[in-house]
C-alpha cells in the first residue's frame, strides 16, 4: 500500500513506524513543513500504561524512549497569597522526555525501518501529494488536510485563558502546580522535569490578569522577564527559557478539536487533527501514539482501506468521547480558578483533584492522608516496587 502521512509529529511517526513494522511492503512517506531538529515546545509527560503500550507495540523505540525519560515522583500545589505560602500534595508518579528527543528516537527508527521522512516539505493541497492509497493527516490542531474537507465536521472551541509554553533551568523533580496572586489576580505555572537541568513551565492566568499585568503589549522578551520576576519564588531565582529548537514561544489560547467523523474517503485524522486534549491532562502524546497503533492495527485487520478506516473511527471516536469530556470540563475549570484558590492550598487541591467527577468516596480521606509526610514516603516505597515489577515484566526499561 502507497500510505502519505503529513506531518512528523509522534502521531504521525509512529503511524508510519506501527504500519510498518505490520506491514513491511508499505511504502510509507512523510512529509513535515518544519526543517530537521525543529520542534516545539519542552517536555511530555506519560505514565507506565503507555510505556507497556510502547514496549509491546515496538520494544526497540520504546526503550530509547525509557532511556532518555526522567522520573517524577508527587505532584506539589502551591499557593502564594496574602498569608504567605501553602503547599499541598497528590501522590503518583510518572515519566517525561523532551520532546525534542521523542522526535528524534521516532524519526531514526522509521528511517531505520525504510520511511521515507521528509522535512522542509509544506502541504498546502492535498492535489500537490503523490498518488497514494491512503493519506494521514497527522499535521496537529490546525490541520491544512482537515480544513479541506467539511465531511470531518470540525468543530473548535477555544478557550478563554491565555498560556505559554516555556522552559525552564530550575529542575523540579515533582511535578508543581505553583499559584501567585498579583495586583492583576491569579497567574500558575504546571511544571516537570523534561531533561538533566530542564524543566518545562507551562504559564496560564485568565484573560484580566493577562491584560492586567500587560502580558498582551509586552515583547516577548520583556513578557518573559516579568514572568521570572513574578515566579521568583518558586523558581529560586532560575531563569525561564523561551526558544526551544524552533522559534520562541508565544502565548495562545487552547483550541478544543472534536470531529464527527475521522475519515473521509481515504484521508484519515490522527493525533490532535482529530482531538485535542487540555494540556492540564497530560494525554495529548499517548492518544496520539494510541491512535497510530489502532490505525495501523486496522489497516492490518481489514483489506478494504475504507472498511478499516470505518473500524478505526467507529473504535478511537467511542474511546476520546469521554477523554475529551474530561478535557473541555479541566479547561472550563482552570477558567475559573479564583473560586477555589481563596479556601487554602489542602482544600484547595483537594478540588482540583476532583474536577473531572467520578472519585471513590474515600478520595477526601486518602488526600488528607497525603499531606502526611509518612504517608508520602511510604506511598513513594511503594511506587518503587511497583516500577521494578513492571520494568522486569516488560523485560528491562525504566525502574528508578
């Protein structure tokens, strides 16, 4: 089979690897608008459910992808208001990797494998792609090939809140929520480690704070200065980093993508083309690389393109329904997070933690139990034994 697949994100690599890998005949080519080495953002975060996904899907990607990943244990809210700073705290723990480097391990294993990768190389019409038996659009949020069609039914909501993605040279070992009131009101960053010395800073406030605190007439340079100053704190002093490998990082609102449907003849959307999630999840990398594995899986199940097409919506849209559910209700709360951010930072988190619904009714107990730093040590005792025990089910990989 002749497969396209625009764009060279993790959808659209690991598309082109998990077909391949099932199918060695493919001929597979991928074309990405951006130079080589280019990316956005900073990090990505994943639990152990997708590194079991990845090590059963291609062991050999997965365990670059293990070895270039770094643990963070705990989750930290701070809140800085008028009587000082409050923190509380979520157990768990989970996985994060530059992103940078994810691209990189994906893009030489699909070479490795016979892929034609193609960077440097903007689709702007479908007409303009060679002849091919199957297109994916895997080419993000904003997606040329979607945008083509209104078969798919897009519909894009965007949020109110402004954000920015940047980097940073504090390196958190937690992942930290940290919350600072200001003369404009409340501004919060979501932080974790992405590589040795790096962490990744995600800065979001509502759109009065942003105006207030003249976030939209600043530079950039200027908006990130004052960011540092604001955050001094929790940054100990450390500096926020703006340019990643591509160009420096700008404030956007959120886009909220949902699709009636996830094909239209044989041009199929995967990844965020076909869904976006809030980055207050966390997900949006392992729906992506879960989409290409199905994807793929049902290009191998079915002879008939459209039929397997049909298998691969009919599945994924069912299984995104409420994923995208919880992301749209984690965006809307984090719009209105100065109608909880006044009741303490215990109370405070513990409304975080159950923003989605759908919490056990022993949740407030075990949340108040975690503030104990007892409880916390021995939680982490025991997330250690249970990564060693995953780590040597799937053969070797990460367990510290």
């Amino acid at each position: 089979m002749r497969i396209v697949c625009v764009g060279a994100g993790p959808a659209g690599l690991y598309f082109a690897i998990s077909a391949k890998l099932r199918n060695a005949g493919h001929q597979i080519t991928v074309y990405d608008r951006d130079p080589p080495a280019a990316t956005y953002g900073w990090g990505v975060v994943y639990w152990d459910d997708l590194l079991d996904v990845l090590y059963h899907n291609d062991p050999e990607s997965a365990r670059e992808i293990a070895a270039k990943s770094v643990l963070w244990q705990d989750q930290e809210v701070r809140v800085h208001g008028p009587d000082g700073e409050q923190t509380a705290y979520f157990g768990g723990y989970g996985y994060s990797m530059s992103r940078a480097d994810l691209l990189d391990v994906l893009t030489r294993r699909a070479v490795e494998l016979g892929i034609d990768v193609q960077y440097g190389h903007r689709v702007t019409d479908l007409s303009t792609l060679p002849e091919a038996d199957l297109v994916v659009a895997a080419d993000g949020a904003s997606s040329g090939i979607r945008s083509q069609s209104e078969a798919f039914g897009t519909r894009i909501e965007v949020g109110l809140n402004p954000y920015i993605w940047l980097g940073t040279d504090q390196e958190f070992r937690s992942f930290v929520f940290s919350f600072e009131r200001t003369s404009a009101g409340w501004i919060w960053f979501h932080a974790y480690p992405s590589i040795a010395g790096i962490s990744t800073c995600i800065v979001e406030c509502s759109p009065q704070t942003w105006h207030g605190l003249g976030l939209d007439e600043l530079d950039r340079e200027q908006g990130v200065r004052l960011l540092e100053d604001i955050f001094k704190r929790p940054l100990d002093g450390h500096r926020l980093i703006s340019r990643s490998r591509g160009a420096p990082a700008k404030w956007q609102r959120f886009a909220h993508v949902t699709n009636e449907t996830w094909y239209d003849g044989t041009t199929v959307l995967v990844g965020d083309a076909a869904h976006t999630t809030h980055f207050t999840l966390g997900s949006g990398t392992r729906l992506a690389i879960i989409d290409a594995i199905v994807l793929a899986h049902s290009l191998k199940e079915y002879v008939d393109v459209e039929e397997a097409l049909r298998e691969y919506d009919r599945h994924r849209r069912a299984e995104l329904h409420p994923v995208q559910a919880a992301s749209r209700t984690s965006m809307k709360w984090f719009e209105h997070v100065d109608q909880y951010v006044d009741r303490g930072a215990v109370s405070f988190a513990h409304a975080m933690s159950v923003r989605h619904g759908g919490q056990s009714p022993w949740h407030l107990q075990l949340h108040l139990a975690t503030q104990i730093a007892a409880v916390r040590t021995a939680r982490r005792a025991f997330a250690s034994g249970r990564r060693w025990y995953l780590a040597r089910r799937r053969g070797g990989g990460k367990d510290d």
